[in-house]
C-alpha cells in the first residue's frame, strides 16, 4: 500500500521520467549519456552546472543567495553533515556521543549568547575554547587510530593551529571561519569523497575562478551597475559589515559577493556531490531509492525532525527573513566546528581517501 | 612519547594561546535585530546597547567604471550605547535655495539629551530649509531628517540625529584588544584536555591489564 509520504514521491519521480524521455534524443549522445550515467563524470559536471548558476547569482543578485540559501538548503546540509560524516561512517559509540555533547554544547552557547543571558564575548570566548578542544581531540583521536603518519602529524599541526587562533585573535578566527567554511566542504569533498581525480579538476577550477574574480573586485562595477543590491532587505553593504568587517568599502563588498557564490556552492557540494560520490558508483538513484536511503540512514524520526526543522525555518523566514537567517546562521555555528573536526579526524586516520569504515550495505 | 603526552602538550599549547587571547571579539558595532539588546556598544564594541536601524556609506567605484568613485548609502544596524542621546542632527545647516522663495538656512541640529554624539552623518540638504535634526531621546533614536525647503530643489533629507560612537565603514573601525576574560576560558580548557587525558590513561591501563590476563 502506498503511504501518503511515498504519493508526492512517486508523482515527482514519474515527472522526473518524463523529463528524462524528453531529454532523450539529448541523452543518447555518448559524451552526454557517459557524463551522466558515470558518476566519475556526472558529479563534476553537476557541481560545475551548479557553481556556473551561483556564480551569476553571486554576481547579479549577491543579497538573494545570501538570504534564500541558508533559509531553503540550511537544514537539509546541516543533515546532511551528520549523514555523511557520522552515520555513514559508522564511528564509534562514543565518538558519536562525544560529537553529540559537544553539538550540544556549543548550540547551547550560542542559544545562550542570542537570548542575552550571557555576553556575546564570553559565549564566542567559551564556543572556541570548546571548540579548539574538539578539532584538537579529532586530529589527535584520528593519528592515534590510524598510526602516526605524515598525513596524522599535519592534520594535528593543522588543528594546533585553527586552535591557536580561535584562542588568541578569536574575531579574525571568526571571520575566517566564516568565510572558510566554505571551502572546507570543497575539501570535504575533494579529499574524503571524489571519485575520479582528473575530472573533479573542472569544477574546482570553476569554483577557484569564480572565487577570484568576485574577490578581486574586477566585477564589482557589474554588481553594482547592473545588479540587485538589496534582496529582503537586505543590502549588500550591510552584509558586507558582517561578513568581510575591516576590508575597506569596495573590497568588503567584493569579498561579500565572493562568500554568497562559495556560500552556494558549498551547498551544492554537500546536497549534490557528496550524496551522489557517498552512493553506488554507476546510475542515476530514483527519487525512491534516494528516499529510502535517507529514511535507513537518518531513521524515520531523524528525517521527520529534519523535515520539521526544514519547514519551520523557512515558515519563520517567510514572515521575518533576516532575522530568521541570522538566528539560524548563529545556532548552527557548531557544524562548521564539527566538519573541522571531522575533517581532521578522517585525514589523521585514514589520510587522503574514501573515510573508513565505510558501510556498503548503506549506499542507495 | 605516549599518546596521553602528546595530547597534553598540544592542549598546553592552546593553554599558554589562551593566556594572551584577546578580547576584542565583536566585529564592530554591527548588529542585526533593530530595536533588541545588543552587546557590541561603546568605543571598544564590548557593551550593551540597543540595536538601532540606521543609514551608512561605503565609497565604491563610480558608476562609469573608471577611476572615479561614488557613495553609497544602505539601510544598516548599529548597536548603540543605552542612554545614549541622540547627535546633533542635520549636519550643516542647509544651503540657501537658488529659486523661488529660497530656502533658509537650516537650523543646526540640536543636541542629544545624552552625550552629544560624534556627529550625525547625516547630508546637509542641498537647498531648501534643512531643519536639523529633533534631539535623540533616549537611545540615539535618529534625529528628523532636515525638511525640503519651499526653494530647494535637490534637498536631501538629513539623515541625521544617529547617535556616535558610529563606523561609517567597518573598514575604519579599531580593534580594541586587551587581556580580559582569558583565565576562565583557559581553565575550562585545561579542565577539560586534563579529563581527556585522565579517561584515556585509565582505558590504556584497562587494555594492558586485560591484555595481560589473556596472556595468562
């Protein structure tokens, strides 16, 4: 029997093969039909298709990236943070309860730090104090596991380092991070999943090109001529206070444009290409396969939480859009510690590759 | 040197760091809910204030492309002191209006109850009577823009009255810096990185002493 949540599965997958009939003649040509029936090559080639779009909409319309992005694909990329480096890796019992806790912490950190019952100062101090702690103790947990090799010893040089700084200059650590986290899903990626070295050169490449030149400052002009400027109320400049502080007028409003394309991409990296780089080498995944791969990995309840989060934040940033963005964007701070941390734990551990142990019987 | 060993030197390290962390965290006097509590006030961004919507600048590249650049102004937040009195309003009185009945000078803003601010940012109006800027009342609240005078032509509202400390460009905001508020965050890490190593020295005791009964 059909159950109501399989009803709008079957009626977009039965538009999804309609789409693909039509695309039929298009999709037998070889170079098309290999680039996308190969994963090696269908990856890349979404990411690039994907890092294309936001670099236009970086460029024309900075402010709505910046304010839709986190509002629509937040939640489902912070689960999917949790799938791909938690469940699917099966870790152990108590790395699991360890990075829960610390999730824990310092989400409580920054609840505490919105509702004014503790200073922004003090919650930002305690959030890296124990956040240097998780990056320090996933390095060190990773080499330990793993052997001390080159690739253990970087990665604990690495988070000495990130932990350093968040200690010593926590606000240019904070703006690093922001901007950082970014590119540490690129990373994510490259190191931990890709398939197909050669062919993930492309999008990198893109996303390296795209990233230049909005820093650069040689198309602000466009921006500023020919672009949106203000999206929800929010204007460039203002974003630009928050997101690149200290950088000079024309240069902070660059770097802004920058950070909403890696914003995007970041996104595509983690809802695109990861999901399909962490599934079954060949085909394409149905909708209901897609599905019931995320129901086995997130369990009902997790995926209806997800859900549940999904629609409240974008409900809540229907009627208030900024402020719903800026709590958001506050509360979920301790992913992109948590990512770190995990990056460095799998690098330490099995150095450059596909994170061990992977589950086969998990993939979609 | 055993695992514990290094986890303990490492974590010292981020110890001796936090012993100079800096405290000068918030990232200027930004804020992004209007009206709600903020706490990146004052001189150095580190006391409580109310978050007030306001105008600000940024000087970009003109719109010819060239070497020329131009203003520009955008709806921003900036935490501002409690109790703080709105700044002198309107900035310089209004130029005379060039047709008409012309404008008469614009009254200078008047103070703040408060302090006075650093001065308003706001832009004379061109022609016409730019009245200056009502007195802030309690927490900077912007001052009246000046009025279009009868004469003017191009006047702009002042957008006067916002209450200093104000950075018009983040890029021209100091950083404060200081040794404060270290010590507890360093215990707390040494509390914790000494617990890591205590529950780890405990589990590697465990280990050898059940690989010594198996040898048994």
């Amino acid at each position: 029997m059909m159950t109501a949540a399989a009803l709008p599965i079957a009626a977009l997958e039965r538009v999804r093969r309609a789409g693909l009939r039509t695309l039929a003649p298009v999709l037998r040509v070889p170079v098309v039909r290999r680039s996308l029936v190969e994963r090696a090559s269908r990856v890349p080639a979404l990411l690039t298709a994907h890092a294309a779009a936001a670099f236009a909409v970086a460029l024309l319309a900075p402010s709505l990236s910046l304010v839709l992005a986190p509002l629509v694909l937040g939640v489902p990329h912070v689960a999917a943070d949790v799938r791909h480096l938690v469940i699917r890796r099966r870790l152990p019992r108590a790395a699991v309860i360890a990075l829960a806790v610390s999730a824990a912490a310092l989400l409580s950190l920054r609840l505490l730090a919105e509702t004014h019952a503790v200073s922004e100062a003090w919650a930002i101090r305690s959030e890296h104090a124990l956040a240097s702690v998780c990056v320090l103790a996933g390095a060190f947990v990773g080499a330990r596991a793993g052997g001390w090799r080159w690739t253990a010893w970087g990665a604990l040089a690495a988070a000495l380092v990130v932990g350093v700084l968040a200690l010593a200059v926590p606000r240019e650590l904070r703006i690093g991070l922001v901007q950082g986290h970014n590119l540490v899903a690129v990373a994510i990626w490259l190191l931990l999943f890709r398939r197909g070295a050669r062919r993930a050169l492309v999008p990198v490449a893109v996303i390296v090109l795209g990233a230049g030149l909005l820093a650069s400052g040689a198309l602000l002009g466009v921006t500023l001529r020919h672009g949106v400027l203000s999206v929800f109320g929010l204007h460039l400049g203002a974003a630009a206070d928050l997101i690149a502080p200290g950088a000079g007028d024309a240069r902070g409003l660059a770097l802004t444009t920058m950070f909403a394309f890696l914003q995007a991409v970041h996104y595509a990296v983690w809802l695109i290409a990861i999901p399909q780089d962490d599934g079954r080498p060949r085909g394409r995944p149905s909708l209901p396969m897609t599905c019931r791969a995320l129901v086995r990995d997130l369990s009902p309840a997790g995926l209806a939480v997800t859900v549940a989060l999904m629609v409240a934040v974008a409900a809540s940033g229907i009627v208030m859009p900024l402020r719903t963005r800026a709590i958001f964007l506050s509360l979920v701070t301790f992913h992109a510690w948590l990512e770190l941390a995990l990056l460095l734990f799998f690098v330490a551990r099995d150095g450059f590759g596909r994170p061990k142990p992977s589950d086969p019987q998990a993939t979609p | 040197m055993g695992s514990s060993c290094r986890l303990i030197v490492a974590a010292a390290v981020l110890v001796a760091a936090a012993g100079v962390a800096r405290a000068d965290i918030a990232p200027g006097d930004v804020c992004t809910a209007p009206g709600q509590p903020c706490q990146t006030a004052g001189p150095t961004f580190n006391q409580p204030g109310t978050c007030v919507a306001t105008t600000c600048t940024r000087v970009v590249p003109g719109a010819g492309g060239g070497a020329g650049t131009m203003t520009m102004e955008y709806a921003c937040n900036r935490c501002l002191l409690q109790g703080m009195g709105g700044a002198a309003g309107g900035g310089a009185a209004g130029a005379g209006g060039s047709a008409g009945q012309g404008g008469a000078a614009g009254a200078a803003g008047a103070g703040g109850a408060g302090h006075a601010g650093a001065g308003g940012a706001g832009h004379a109006g061109a022609a016409g009577s730019g009245a200056g800027g009502a007195a802030g009342t309690s927490v900077g609240a912007a001052g009246a823009g000046g009025h279009l005078g009868p004469g003017g032509s191009t006047g702009k509202a002042g957008a006067g009255g916002s209450a200093a400390p104000r950075c018009e460009s983040p890029g021209a905001c100091s950083l404060s810096s200081g040794g404060t508020g270290a010590a507890p965050t360093s215990f707390g890490v040494l509390a914790v990185v000494l617990g890591i190593s205590f529950v780890s020295r405990r589990r590697r005791r465990n280990r050898e002493g059940d690989a010594r009964a198996r040898r048994r």
